[in-house]
C-alpha cells in the first residue's frame, strides 16, 4: 500500500479519538452514554483540498441511523464546501478550500445518537503558504503552492505539504503527512506515523513509533527511526535506514540500498540491483532481481527466502 495521494487508514492506532485517544471503538455500555468518533485516516489532495476520515460508533445505534455534521465553523469564508460521503463504516468530510486560501477555521463535528446522546469532536483547519504551525488537539493543515514549513505540534494531525521544497514537522501524535512534490524534509516525531511523498529528492525521518514510510520518485533518504517501521523506496535510487526496531524495508525501482540496523528485519528488494544489509538481528532477505544480502550471518538467525515467497 502506498502511502501518498492514497487515503491512508491508520487502523487500530486511531487519530484523534475523542475522550483519550484509545485505540479503538471503546464498549461504551448503556444509555447516556454520547458516541464515540474517531479520526481514522485522511488524504491529501493538492494546494486547495484535503479529506477526513471519521469513524462514529454506538453500542445502541446503528451507524446509518446516527446524525451527524459540522455545529461550528469559525471561518465559513475559508471553504468553498464541506461535503461529507459515508463509505462503509466511514463517514468522509472534504475540505474544499477557497483558490489561495489564507487562514484557519475551528470546526466542531457533531454526532448525535437513538438517545439524544451527543458528542462534540473539535479540529482545526489551516491553510496557505509559508509558516503554518498546529495546537494541542487534531489539525487538519494544508499548505501552499510554494515552500512551507508546517509543524504539527501536540494532537493527530494531516499536515499537507503540496509543492515547494517543505519542511514538515509532524510533532507529538499519530501523524499522517504528504510532501507532495517538491524536495522536502520530513520529520514524524514521537507517534506512530504515515508518511508519503509524491516527487523530489526527500529527506524523511518517521521519529519514534511504528511508521508507515513511501516514497515516490527522486532521490530519496528515508529513515525510520526508533520503532518496528514499514518503508518503501521509490522508483529512483534510494537509501532506506530501518532504525532500532523490528522493520519491513521494500526496495522499488532503481538501485535502492536497504539498511535494517538493529532489530530483527525483513529486507525485500525491488526492481532494481538492490544492496541489503541486515544488521544486528535476525533477518529475512527476499531473494530476487540478482540481489543478495551483504552482511548474511546465519550464526544472528539471518534466513534468506526464495524468490517468490509470499508475505504479507
């Protein structure tokens, strides 16, 4: 799965769960008890659009007979719409900004369920070129035609960079961020985190947590840091650093080098004359396209796995 220009789930580790960030729909029991609602994914969609996955869930209501919607806005002149589509258990809000959108909206989704029950989630939106920090809570961020530097801070946000060379910093949180093109630096921070670039030649560092990392064309560094991360290398020539932690590195098209680092890591080549090197650990290599590790030791539990073998 792809990260960038896909709508990303970020599945049992929900965005944004109202009431605690739990990792899922909590039992709420009897009646009097409010929904739950969740942010669950997200999507970005270039310099004047971006998408919100919720999740709103009643142990006594059933999801098609709950109301829901958008109870304030602070800035409606911001949006050229907010429609929302369900698909699934999902309900999905676009945010369809105004042609050079410059400012922020605090919006409060609404979800009401058999017993009158009522739970508020807050967000925010930002939008335009430049410097575009978050707060404390989810922010939906969407960045200009030229460069930007966007930081997250606290809360689960979906930072959009767009064009330009970006500098984006996740922060705190479950994070997911598209660079979009241009040749950006990406930085997750602490949370586990989704990251996709379209184009450039990318700097990406996920932080601490279990991130998911893709890149796309360019020429790509990508690093996954402290965590068990998923990263795919991009149709160019690639270097992917696993980083402590029990990693997946996929290798693409190009000359990709994979480095697992510590940590028991399952190394795929791509396309291309592929370099593996495991690491400290017990490694899987993928043979395939002529490639071979470079540091095999079957004396760390290093296995090698037939080309063809399937995995997950």
């Amino acid at each position: 799965m792809r990260v960038a220009r896909q709508f990303v789930l970020v599945g049992a580790a929900v965005l944004g769960a109202a009431g605690g960030g739990a990792a899922g729909p909590a039992p709420a029991a009897a009646a009097g008890v409010a929904p739950a609602v969740y942010v669950v994914g997200g999507q970005c969609g270039g310099p004047a659009r971006a998408a919100v996955a919720f999740r709103f869930w009643d142990d006594r209501t059933a999801v098609g007979a709950l109301r829901y919607g958008i109870v304030a806005n602070s800035n409606p002149g911001l949006f050229a719409g907010l429609p929302w589509r369900r698909v699934g258990v999902q309900h999905r809000l676009t945010v369809d900004l105004r042609p050079a959108a410059q400012g922020s909206a605090d919006l409060v989704v609404a979800v009401t369920d058999a017993d009158r029950q009522t739970r508020r989630f807050p967000f925010t939106v930002r939008a335009g070129a430049g410097t575009l920090s978050g707060g404390p809570r989810t922010d939906v961020v969407v960045g200009g035609q030229q460069a930007n530097t966007i930081t997250g801070l606290g809360g689960d946000d979906i930072l959009c960079g767009n064009h330009g060379d970006d500098h984006v910093d996740g922060g705190a949180g479950r994070d997911l961020i598209d660079g979009s093109s241009g040749s950006d630096h990406i930085l997750g921070g602490p949370g586990n985190d989704s990251i996709g670039d379209f184009s450039g030649d990318d700097t990406v560092d996920g932080g601490a947590g279990d991130d998911l990392i893709s890149a796309g064309r360019g020429t790509d560094t990508l690093r996954g840091g402290l965590g068990d991360d998923r990263i795919w290398a991009g149709t160019d020539d690639d270097t992917v650093w696993g980083g402590p932690g029990n990693d997946d590195l996929r290798g693409e098209e190009g000359l990709d080098r994979l480095y697992g680092e510590a940590g028991n890591d399952l190394m795929r080549p791509g396309g291309g004359a592929d370099l593996q090197t495991g690491g400290p650990g017990a490694d899987r290599f993928l043979l395939g396209g002529g490639t071979r590790p470079l540091d095999y030791r079957p004396a760390e539990g290093d296995a090698l796995l037939p080309e063809g073998t399937v995995l997950p």
